[in-house]
C-alpha cells in the first residue's frame, strides 16, 4: 500500500510547512508593530521639522531660496529611487511595484535608477537602465544612517544639476490588508506657503546665522527625514503584507492537511476491510474443507 | 514663567520638562537661554547642552540640529542625543577607534563621511561624559 504512505509524508510535509509560515507570520506581526511604533514616534520630529522650513521659507525671497527648492533647466534626465524589500515572500508586494516600474520606464525613457533592495534591483537590471547605486534594505527596521549615504548621491546629481528631478517609488502603506506602489516627487521640495499674519502662532523670530544660511542644511535634513519617512513606510507595507500572505499560506496548509487526513483515513480503512474481507474468505474456505 | 525644553530627535521624544536655563552650542558660539528670550531659529553644532533647574544641572550631548525658541518653549530638532549617564563610555571609546581606524584606510568617500560622523559623536559623547559622569558616580561610591 504504497499510496497511503505517500499520503502519510504529503500530511507531514504540509504540517512542517504550516509551522515555518506560522512562525513567520508571527515574526512579521511583532516586526510591524515595532515599525508601527517607530513611524509613530518620529512623527513629532517630521511634524516641528516641516513647520520649521515652512516658517523658513516664508521669509526669504524667491531669488533667494536654495537650490533644493529650483528645478534645474535644460536637463530632462529623471533620477528614481526604488524601494523594495531584500526577501520574498510578501504576496503581490513586489509584483506591483515592478509593474509600477515598467509603467514608470515607459513614460520616461531617461530615467536614472538608484535601489534599495535585492528584489528590485534584478528587475531594474534586467531593464538594461542606468543603475547609480543599489543598496540593500536589510531585515531588520531600518535605522537612520542608511540614508546619508543615498542622500548624498542624490546631492551629488541634483545639485550639480545633471538630474531635473528626484522621485521615489515605494509601497505605500494604507491599512494592514492593503498595500500600494506610489510614485512621489522629493526634489525639487515644494513648501506651501503659509499665512503668517497670525501673531500667535508666528512671534517675531531672530535667525543665527541669516534665514538664508540656514535653509540648505534645513532642508537637507528635511530631504534625509522625508527619504526616512518613506523607508520606514516602505518596512511596514512589507511586514504587513508578509504577514497576511503568511497567514493565509498557513490557512490553505490547514485545509490541505485536513483534506489528506480524510483520504489518509478513508485509504486506511479500505485497507482493514479488505484484510478482514481477506481472513474472512480464509476462514470460510477452511471451513468447507 | 518657566522655560519649557523639548529635545526631539528622528527616533523619540528625548527631553520633555520645564527648565530655567539652557547653555547649547550653536554656529556662531555658545548661548545661554533664560525665560522670556526673543524668539529665535538657529543651528547647534555637536557639543554639550546644559539644563539648570533649581539648583540641579543636566548634561546632554548633541550631534548638531536645530534650536527653535518661541514664546518660552525651546523644542530643539537634534540628529542624535542622549543624557551624559546614559553614554557608555566603553562602547564609545571602541566606536572612536573603529571611526579613526576606518578614516586612516583609504576608504571611500562615502564610507569616510560616515566614519567622520561617527568620530564626531564619539568624541562629543567622551567630552560630555568624562566632565559629567564622575560628579554624578561620586555619591554611589562612598
């Protein structure tokens, strides 16, 4: 009875996968909260930084805003910076942004590429494009640091104006079911400008050194604190989305494992009745002689 | 009317708390900030930050950022800070000599840049600690 011992291993098999997507289920839900919970404790800084560079802004004038804040003229050439996870395993996460990807080469066919990100990184080679730098995302949270070293290639070609404009193409994160690819534009940084009228919640203010000075490395630091923002965004929707793609991989485990224990069950005991049929006839023919 | 300090940086919330007195660092020298200050927008350069309230006095050390006084309260944006008891003064004199050791190779730019603001913080931490951490160990010795 060679099939009911096949069925025996395919059970074994199914349990020992449902236990490796278990257990990454759960790693993926403690890692989105962990995420979670960073995305919320830097809000404030985001929050008092763009406040700062609005205020900022406000008081210089055009001629005088610093470079981040001008497109540069006669370049067309386009710089995007892809975010992707380094593992697998998150659903359709990647899929669509490599859709999200191809839609974005075919508009623009001057596209400048850096990546973060094993997964993406194959599929922007694969393009035949201009890759400048590729990074990698990492497992854990990402921390801080990882983002001198993009902010600084994206100076380099922004303010030497060899690039028109920076955007970002990364997973935006709606709810823990739903996840997204978005296009945004970084550089230039557009800052609404605000009413300053208001004496209450605009009191005179003194700069040191002048306003003027001040801005570029402002708004550098808003540049590093916005590409931050979105590599955490970016953690999360991989987290959440392995975590739902986990859960209904140990789901359908579960069905097939109860479905082969019927059959497992049902081949067992065709199998003690012919026995019994087999004894029983055994029986019967001794009894005749 | 008290001064209130709020010291953030990218990852928390490190300071919250009404002080009398704040000493920073900033581009063009050291300030010293009293309640009823004018209002003010300016860069702080790594170093040490002083609180003073009441008769105690705190330690921080900072990695550059930005300092903001409006209407008695000073929210402080800051790479990186963290109280003079809280450094590990092993931990930094090692990270010290990693970023000195990383910058004497002939590494690339990028990995320079980020050694040097290794270097940097390290050191800024090591000052900040060595001033304030044996006043402060004084007591638990005796």
């Amino acid at each position: 009875m060679a099939n009911i011992i096949t069925i025996k291993r395919r059970i074994q098999t199914a349990l020992n996968v449902s236990k490796t997507t278990r257990a990454m289920q759960m790693i993926a839900t403690s890692k989105l909260k962990r995420a979670q919970d960073a995305a919320i404790s830097g809000r404030p800084y985001v929050e008092k930084l763009m406040f700062l560079t609005q205020r900022l802004t406000n008081k210089l004038e055009e001629e005088e805003k610093s470079d981040y804040m001008k497109t540069p003229k006669d370049v067309t050439d386009a710089l995007l910076l892809v975010i992707s996870s380094d593992k697998g395993l998150c659903g359709g996460l990647i899929t669509n942004l490599v859709k999200e990807l191809l839609d974005q080469d075919t508009n623009n066919k001057d596209i400048k590429y850096i990546t973060v990100g094993k997964k993406i990184e194959g599929a922007v080679a694969r393009l035949g494009k201009e890759i400048i730098a590729s990074f990698n995302f990492g497992t854990t949270l990402p921390i801080f640091d990882m983002i001198y070293p993009i902010a600084k290639i994206i100076d380099d070609y922004f303010l030497n104006k060899k690039i028109a404009n920076v955007k970002i193409l990364y997973t935006h994160f709606s709810t823990v079911f739903y996840q997204s690819p978005k296009v945004e534009t970084i550089l230039p940084i557009k800052i609404q400008k605000a009413d300053e009228s208001n004496e209450e919640t605009f009191p005179f203010t003194i700069f040191e050194p002048s306003a003027k000075e001040i801005l570029p490395s402002l708004l550098r630091h808003y540049l590093e604190m916005v590409l931050y923002q979105y590599l955490l965004e970016s953690y999360l929707s991989e987290q959440a989305a392995r975590m739902i793609a986990m859960k209904s991989a140990t789901e359908n485990a579960k069905e097939i494992i109860d479905y082969l224990r019927l059959e497992y069950n049902k081949q067992r005991q065709e199998k003690i009745t012919n026995e019994i049929l087999d004894i029983g006839n055994g029986a019967s023919a001794f009894a005749y002689e | 009317m008290n001064l209130i300090l709020e010291i953030i940086t990218p990852e928390k919330i490190v300071y919250k708390n009404e002080i009398d007195e704040l000493i920073a660092p900033t581009a063009d020298g050291q300030i010293a900030i009293l309640p009823n200050h004018i209002g003010l927008l300016t860069k702080i350069i790594p170093g040490e930050l002083i609180i003073r309230k009441g008769n105690s006095q705190e330690a921080l050390a900072v990695t550059g950022g930005f300092l903001e006084v409006a209407k008695n309260h000073i929210s402080i944006l800051a790479d990186y800070a963290i109280r003079a008891e809280d450094i590990e003064v092993a931990k930094t004199q090692e990270a010290q000599k990693r970023a000195e050791k990383l910058m004497e190779e002939k590494v690339s730019d990028r990995d320079f840049r980020m050694a040097q603001a290794d270097l940097i913080r390290a050191i800024t931490e090591l000052k900040v600690a060595t001033k304030y951490k044996r006043r402060a160990s004084k007591p638990t010795e005796v």
